[in-house]
C-alpha cells in the first residue's frame, strides 16, 4: 500500500484550517503568552497516513493530522513523533529498528501529550484481513465474528483485556518523564456504520453480518482507553461519536473513513482529511473542558 498521496489543493487547504479555527468561539480568554510545548504519540490514526501533505515517510506521518491541526489552533510548539504501525511497545523502544522510541520526546517542560494508541497492539489490521477473506464464502452472514467467538470466546475482547495493561503503562511512562504534562488519550473514530447495516462490496469485503460485530470491536476499544484513561488520572477524547455518521459506507463528502478504495487522499480504513479535522476538533474541544482557553 502506497503511502504517498497528491497535495490537498491550496483552496481546500485554507478551507480545512478555516474550519477547525471556526470550532472555537472568538470571545475565549487569551492563550499564555509562552507557547504550549506539546508531544503527540501515536499510530496511523494521529500520523494520518495518505492525507495531505506528507512529512515523513518513515511514519507516513502528515502535516494535516490532528496534531498539527489542533497545534495550529492553539498555537502550541509541536513535536509530533506519531508512526504508522506503532504498538504501546514502539511508544518506548525503536520501532523496527529505525524509528526512536516515542517517549523519547518527553521531557519536564512537556505541557500537553495526545496519544491515539491500542489498535496494532489488538491486531485489528490482521482481524480486518481475516474478515475481508471469510466474507467470500458468505457474504450474507456473520462468518467473522462466529469464527473470532467459536468455542464460547471472543478473540478480539481477550486481546482488548490484555492491552488495558499496556495502555496504563503508557500513561504511566508519561507521567514520569513529563510530570507536568496534561495528558489526552485520543480514542479511535467510527469506522464502521454506527446503527449496524454494512455496505458490503468490493471496497468493503465484509460479511452483512460482521460490521455490526466489528463496530462493537471499536467501540469496545474505544471503552477499555477511557477506562484506563479515568483509572490513570488522564482525559479520554471521543471521536467515535464526533464522526458516527461518516464512517467508511457513506459517499462523498459525507465520508471521513476511507474503505479499501479510498476517494480521498488517506490510508485504507483510516480517516481522510476531513476525519482528521473531526479528531482534531474533539481533541481542542477535550482541551477547553479542561480549563485551556484558546
């Protein structure tokens, strides 16, 4: 899969950054003078693969992912270290060899760390293969999910249980290397119809039947990082909701998720440009329910 992408033309560039700085009211209280030092960690769903323009292509990591997006709004000074790929493992030790270790970018004058992370470590990228591939032999049932529950037992929540730990070591590594640091644990968007009915078809190769099973997945995700979140004294963003309704079975403008055939510039399964935006305005609007005027 490609990582690269064509450049977002420079009309819809503006557009784009117009309408995330038109979330925030303009009577808000005036931001510190001192510029916000912020670290966002990560994996695809922060790095944006595919969307607009790329900036490193070791971690197909975009100017127009949410952390960009929201550090412009807040005008904070970014470090971004957020890599495709990326497990908790990555967070602390160099992914693939190359890519240094995420935490690497903490340190005490750390203000604010986003971080989007659990997906590789449940293997939900292999899960989504698995589904695509049953979905031949019935593409009418639910093949996907009776084969990840066969014998009584859910394969994917037993993965989900077993990376909550993961997630509360990651929170607390942050916290000790950036003591002072608000931390925001940024879930995952919704890539799948949120009332259940699938979009079955060469671009969306799941069985009628599984997308329910897989927006359960997600959402079942997105519930043990908050849990984590709130047991470990971070914030959790949601941006399941903020995107219900733009997942990867609607057209157009509508869809903020792409399928196996995207129509915008993105990452198959991933958020385009407009997702993005979505995720960086749930992040900014986290923010400002935490007291951070902008």
């Amino acid at each position: 899969m490609s990582r690269r992408a064509p450049a977002l033309g420079a009309a819809a560039a503006v557009a784009l950054a117009g309408a995330l700085t038109a979330a925030t009211p303009a009577t808000a209280a005036p931001r510190p003078a001192t510029p916000l030092n912020y670290v966002a960690l990560g994996d695809s769903y922060a790095s944006a693969p595919g969307v607009p323009e790329e900036i490193d292509a070791a971690c197909a990591r975009s100017s127009g992912n949410y952390p960009h997006l929201l550090a412009g709004k807040i005008k904070a000074r970014l470090t971004d270290v957020s890599c495709a790929g990326a497990t908790t493992a990555d967070l602390a030790a160099p992914q693939e060899g190359t890519v240094p270790a995420q935490f690497t970018a903490l340190n005490r004058k750390t203000d604010l760390v986003t971080v989007t992370i659990g997906g590789n470590d449940i293997g939900f990228t292999p899960v989504l293969t698995r589904c695509a591939a049953l979905s031949r032999n019935d593409p009418a049932g639910s093949p996907c999910r009776d084969d990840l529950t066969a014998g009584g037992t859910d394969q994917v929540e037993q993965n989900i249980s077993a990376t909550a730990v993961k997630v509360a070591q990651v929170v607390s590594e942050i916290r000790a290397r950036a003591p002072r640091a608000k931390v925001l644990m940024v879930g995952y968007p919704s890539i799948f119809p949120d009332n259940g009915v699938g979009c079955t078809s060469p671009t969306a190769p799941f069985a009628a039947g599984d997308f329910a099973y897989l927006r359960d997945k997600t959402k079942s995700l997105n519930a043990m990082i908050a849990r984590v979140a709130r047991t470990e004294g971070a914030s959790y963003v949601d941006t399941y909701r903020p995107t219900a309704g733009h997942d990867m079975c609607r057209s157009g403008t509508e869809r903020w998720i792409e399928d196996f055939s995207p129509q915008s510039p993105a990452a198959p399964l991933h958020p385009n440009a407009r997702g993005e935006l979505a995720m960086g305005r749930a992040v900014h609007s986290a923010l400002t329910k935490c007291g951070w005027k902008s």
